[in-house]
C-alpha cells in the first residue's frame, strides 16, 4: 500500500502530466494556487501568447493555471471532485476558466472562508477577511462527494426529549414544503392519512378517534407527503399527529419525529461560509506550522479547513495538491487518518522555487519552497506515522 504522503519536487505540470501518462487516477483535487498578487510565478512557461506579464498579469495569470487545471481534470476520477482555494483578484476569472475546464454542470459551490477574522488592516479600503473555495465535481451526476459533515449537526437544534430512551429530537411537517412536489408532479404522495390530535397516533387507515388529515400547503392548497404509503406504516412511531395553528386558525397535521443520533451517523449540509472558529484561520496555521518546522511560511492554510474538504469524501480517497505550498494538504490526510483510520493517501507536489534570501526559511537552511514541503511531511511521519514516498519528478 502507498503511503499516507508523497511528496514529489518538480514543475507541476511536468508532474501532472507524467502521473496521467503513468494511469494514475485520483478521488480529490485539494489545492491553493498562487495568488495573483502582481509578481512573477515560478514556473517555466512561455507567456507570451498572453501579451506578456507587464501589461496583461491576468491573463497571463490564467494562462499559467488553464494548463495544470486541465491536467487535474485528467486526473480525476468521474466520481472524484476539486477544490480551488482563491482571493478576489482573481475569484471571478478562475470561476470562468473552471467552468470551461470542468464543465458549468459541474459547479458544486463557492465556499466563502473567514480566514482572517479580524481582517487585513493594511492598505486601503475594507479589512478583507475572507477567500474563496471554489468547487467542482468531475460529473456531478456521478461524485462521490457528499456536501455535509456530522460536526455541524448542533444538539440545540433538536429541542425535545423522549422520555422513555432518552434520545433528542424535533418535529418536522410530514407535508413537502416544497411547492415543486405537489399533487400534480407527485401524484402518488398525496393521499389522506389518519391521526389522532389528542393521543398522537398517525396511521394509513381509519382508526377509533382518528380525524382525516389531507396535506395542504400553508394557504389551503393541496400538497403532497415526503414519505410514501408503505414507509408510512413501516414507521409509525416515528410520526405524530398535532393541532397548529395556521393562517386559517387551527387545524389538524402530521409531523415526522426527526431524531440526533449519538452514534455519529446523523450529518447535515454544509453551509457556504466557514467559519475561522470551524475551520481554523491564518493565525492558528501559522502555529502549527511552527510547532513543526518554524515560521517558515507566510501565509499557509489550517489543517481544519481541507480536513473539512476531506470529510466530504470517502476515507479511502487519493488525494492530490500541485501546489503544495507549507504542505498543508498531507498534513490534513495524516491527522484525518488517525483520528477515523481511514487510508487515504495524499501526492503533493512542489517546485525547487528559492525561498527569499534574508527570510525566516532561508535562515532554517530551507533554500526553496519545496523544501518547506519536505520538511513538514517529514515531521508529521515522524508525529503521525503513516510514511513518506520522497520523489524529484513522477516516475
């Protein structure tokens, strides 16, 4: 079996290409691309067909990342997903390259990240203190990835108390709310039901005591049930039957006792802001990564968020990041690894790009970017164990 990170130094789409050509294949595409902030980017592409730098630094920004893109594209399993970390300089262009590369089918979300609660208080204007997940499936009929997470299920959501096995839960309508499904579209889910306001009994059929009960909509419309006949009488205990009061006064429903489990099934959709306090910030990054191998590294990303990215799929997933940075990404998968014992495995990739002479890496006799790199997945094999595949190039 692989092991939990490889580390490969080398261009990436040198990199990316030769594991395509290799049949490598991947689940998950987790990664943060330079930000185009005005300099130079270490790779050796010829940008001149992008009207060179000087004048046109976002194009020639896109022209550097089309290309690695559409490798990743390649690479990605039809159930596998991506996930793009950006800012707003360039947000909107590289929401429009991925949906030419991924397809606009395939757009899945832009995650708003509060990385910075307290925001960025230098230069003008506002104190930005968000970027931007963009994600992607590679064939969203088809992707494994699923858009939610047992840690945001909140216990205070679900109010009341069965006395008798102690579980919490709430009550939700019976009736779809949505206007979409109603007797027309969805026929076989309307029917009556019958029910019993004072004792709470719901069942299909006439029972001593039981009112009829039709679903309507908030306005008197007809609608239609969420659950059908047949899982109706399978689940009886988990219905109750209320009066309420609507715009008409009172009347009489039908509600489905929608219980927390303790045994960290239950989950629920993730929400399209996340949260520093969620999913870590820049400050507490910075601290890990020190704890490591110093401050070596300006600006790396929280374990918390792409642990969070890999809880949307599978524990076995192989996970990939061409631009590999402080090496967040393998650091992620080796302590999601050990707190669930799953065997995902992660390939980071990373160029030989000289840190700056005078800087806290430099200083640690860290000469380049991927070194940084290196250097963390070392101490975390070293913390975590799950073993390192060291390569220059793929192959």
């Amino acid at each position: 079996m692989r092991p939990w990170n490889t580390f490969v130094e080398g261009d990436n789409l040198d990199v990316l290409r030769a594991m395509a050509a290799a049949g490598e294949r991947v689940d998950l595409v987790c990664t943060d691309p330079p930000y185009n902030t005005g300099h130079d980017f270490a790779y050796r592409d010829d940008f001149r067909d992008a009207g060179g730098r000087p004048g046109s630094r976002h194009d020639a920004w896109a022209a550097m990342v089309r290309p690695r893109l559409e490798a990743c594209h390649d690479l990605l399993r039809e159930t596998g997903a991506l996930f793009v970390s950006i800012d707003d300089n360039e947000a909107a262009r590289l929401r429009l390259l991925l949906d030419e590369v991924m397809g606009e089918q395939n757009f899945l979300a832009q995650v708003v990240v509060n990385l910075n609660p307290k925001g960025r208080q230098l230069g003008r204007g506002f104190a930005t203190s968000h970027e931007y997940l963009l994600v992607y499936a590679r064939d969203a009929r088809r992707t494994a990835l699923d858009a939610s997470s047992a840690e945001t299920v909140d216990e205070r959501d679900f109010p009341l108390l069965d006395e008798g096995s102690g579980r919490r839960y709430r009550h939700l309508p019976l009736r779809n709310t949505n206007k979409k499904f109603n007797p027309v579209t969805s026929p076989t889910l309307h029917f009556p039901l019958w029910g019993d306001p004072a004792g709470g009994r719901v069942a299909t059929a006439p029972f001593a005591g039981a009112v009829e009960v039709a679903p309507v909509f908030g306005d008197g419309r007809p609608a239609v049930w969420r659950w059908s006949r047949p899982l109706i009488e399978e689940r009886p205990g988990d219905l109750v039957c209320r009066v309420v009061r609507g715009r008409g006064g009172e009347r009489v429903d039908v509600f489905q006792r929608d219980w927390l489990h303790r045994d960290g099934g239950r989950r629920k959709k993730l929400p399209t802001i996340w949260l520093a306090e969620e999913v870590g910030s820049t400050d507490t990054a910075v601290a890990e990564l020190k704890e490591l191998v110093g401050h070596v590294f300006e600006s790396p990303k929280p374990t918390g968020l792409v642990r969070r990215v890999l809880g949307t799929m599978p524990p076995d997933a192989v996970v990939l990041d061409p631009f590999a940075g402080s090496g967040t990404t393998g650091h992620a998968v080796a302590l999601a690894n050990a707190a669930d014992g799953g065997t995902r495995t992660c390939v980071s990739v990373n160029s030989a790009e000289p840190t700056r002479p005078g800087s806290n890496a430099h200083a640690a006799g860290l000469l380049t970017v991927a070194d940084i790199t290196r250097a963390r997945l070392r101490a975390v094999d070293r913390l975590l164990g799950g073993g390192l595949d060291e390569r220059v190039g793929w192959g």
